[in-house]
C-alpha cells in the first residue's frame, strides 16, 4: 500500500499499523452561555516511521485542534489516538514516561516556547535529564551533536534565546524535542514565523530529520506550498472536517474534492496564471453553525439537492486515497471536479440523483 494513510474499516480494534493514528477524533469546545463548538468534526489520519504528512486548510478549520489533540493535550470528545500501538492517554501533571515523551511537539512561536532566562543548552538537556536518557558526563557533547543536526554551532549551547533570529530558535526548539528521542513530532505551523530564507532552511531540515532518522512528522500549515515541499501525504481539512487525503504528488496533480482543487488553484503561479476556480468564494462558516449536507456546499461551484441535505462520507476510492464529495462516490474512476461538472456524462447528474 502506498505511503500514508490505512483503510480503516474492517479493521480489528485497536490493529496497531502506523506509528501514530487519529481515528475518527472530534473535538468540542464549551462557549459559555453558547453551548458546545465541535472544532473538529471527523478527522482520520496516520503517519509512518520516517514519513512527512501535512495537514493543510484554512485558518479556524481545526488543524491546530488535531494537532494538540495528537500529542494529548486535548482530549478528543469521540474517537481515539493511537501512539506505538497503543491508546494516548491525556497528558497529566505527572513526569512524562519515556514512551510518552517520544511524542514531541513544536509550535508555532519558538520564542514564547523557549525560557528567555535560561541558556539554550539547558533547555535542550531538561529532556536528558528528566528522562535519564543520558549520563550526566555525556550530556554537553549531546547537546554539541543535536545543534550540529539542525544546523547550528555547538557555541549556542551557551548563549540565551533573545540572541537568534526566528529560524534559528525554530532549529533550537527542534533540537530540545530530539533531545527527547522521537519516534514522532507534532508541528504547528513551525514555519510560518520565519522568513522566506528561514522557512526554505527549516523545511530543508524537517525532511532530512525524518529520511535520517526515521522520526515521523506531522506537519500542520495552512501553506499548500510548503507542505508540498516538504511532504510525503496530505491531509486536506475544512471546517472540522478531512475532506480529502493523498500522497502528495497526485493530491497537486489530480485534486478530487473540490476544495482541494480550488486551495491549489488559488495559488499564485510564476507566470501570473491561475486555474479554475481563480479563488474560493465566501468565507468559511461560523463552526458552530455548519451547514446542512456538505459542509463545503455553501461555497462549492458544483453543489447540488444533494449536497444541501447528506454529508458525504470519507471514502476510500483508490490506493492511499480518501475524499468526501458526492462527485467521488465510483472507485477507480477519479477525475478532476471541474472535469465531472463541466465533462461529457457529468457525474454532478447522478450525485444529485
Ligand atoms: Fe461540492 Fe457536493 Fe462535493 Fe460537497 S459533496 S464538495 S457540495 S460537490
């Protein structure tokens, strides 16, 4: 099977298969006096030993939410995480175990995740120590080899945040949770912070840090650039949901689900073309009013009766590809939405049939 993501249905309970899986998660949030938003509705994913998957969508669909349900600090309302083969539990204020602690997180902002008071070495040996993953007399060399991995002089162990750029402490942040020795690191946004030249260097190093070492990333963005460059599947989300999920190269060449197409048709090209659609009309819907049927309908170019009344499910229609729109329901006959809608024997006839 091709890299990425496992058909889920008809698997026994609990079957480990990747090293990190979501199945099915939803996420509520209590608003007082406004009752329960679900910020995330349905969302399945898994990463392999070794493999980049991206999670891309617009700002507020719930990327962030899955990825801080992922590592456990957010326990999802319905649906289970799965880490080495076995069901995450909440973090607590307990010290993390070793096997725990091989699920890191880096976020958004490197500055406001670094102690501005204490010198990078130190922080980068709080998981060596705490884990006792080190001897004591060979944590400095330690530290010397992580920076060297991410690109840095060992000098940095001595010197204090404040005194680097964004990228540099985004390398720094990263080398405290290899200190850690990941199997698997949860990354929000890690990039959108940084620079151009910065954003290149760290996504250069997120891809040779999972080839190398064999550590499995998750990457959330809502750059479709970015995560193109860097990974090995993507995972599309909208408004709570995962509309659509595949291994890089043919999500960018042959989208399925029609915001997909329009979230790759919106970017700018180098010869100043677009494709159709040139933009996404409207805006994304209250999460907590979604609309009936598919969520996406209110916005979609080919929505029909149908879509206004049933959501479609997340189905399995070819090898590592997964998308939910009524347009997709034939397995083995995938094409463009723009190219249904507007082809010869429309398949917009029969999905609103
Ligand atoms: Fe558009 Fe209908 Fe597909 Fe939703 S199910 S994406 S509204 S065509």
């Amino acid at each position: 099977m091709s890299a990425g993501f496992r058909r889920t249905r008809g698997r026994a309970k609990g079957a480990f298969v990747s090293l990190l899986e979501l199945r099915d998660i939803e996420v509520e949030y209590l608003r007082a006096g406004h009752g329960g938003v679900r910020a995330v509705a349905g969302a399945s994913l898994s990463v392999d030993a070794g493999q980049v998957v991206g999670l891309v969508g617009e700002t507020g669909c719930g990327k962030s939410t899955v990825a801080r349900a992922a590592v456990g600090l957010l326990t999802p309302t319905a649906g289970s995480i799965w880490f080495e083969g076995r069901e995450l539990q909440p973090l607590s204020r307990r010290a993390r175990s070793r096997r725990d602690a091989r699920l890191q997180m880096v976020f958004q902002n490197p500055l406001s995740s670094l102690n501005p008071r204490r010198r990078v070495g130190d922080q980068i040996a709080d998981a060596m120590t705490i884990l006792g993953l080190v001897p004591a007399e060979q944590r400095r060399s330690r530290i010397a080899d992580l920076l060297e991995q991410v690109g840095l002089s060992s000098d940095a162990a001595n010197r204090f945040p404040h005194e680097y750029s964004g990228g540099q402490l985004q390398r720094i942040s990263i080398a405290r949770a290899l200190a850690a020795e990941p199997s698997m690191i949860v990354l929000d946004e890690p990039l959108s912070s940084l620079d151009a030249s910065a954003q290149a260097q760290v996504a250069n190093l997120l891809r040779r840090l999972a080839r190398e070492l064999h550590v499995g990333l998750l990457l959330i963005s809502h750059d479709l650039m970015i995560v193109r460059h860097i990974a090995d599947v993507v995972s599309v989300m909208y408004l709570g949901l995962v509309v659509e999920s595949a291994p890089t190269r043919q999500l960018w060449t042959l989208p399925l689900h029609p915001y997909t197409e329009g979230l790759i048709a919106a970017i700018p090209r180098a010869d100043g073309t677009n494709g159709l659609p040139r933009e996404l009309p409207g805006e994304v819907p209250d999460p907590a009013h979604p609309p009936a049927g598919c969520r996406f309908n209110p916005r979609c170019p080919y929505a029909v009766d149908r879509c206004r009344i049933e959501q479609p499910p997340l189905l399995e229609i070819a090898d590592g590809r997964r998308v939910a729109c009524w347009l997709q329901d034939a397995p083995g006959s995938e094409r463009r939405p723009s190219e249904i809608r507007f082809g010869r024997g429309s398949a917009v006839q029969d999905a609103g049939s």
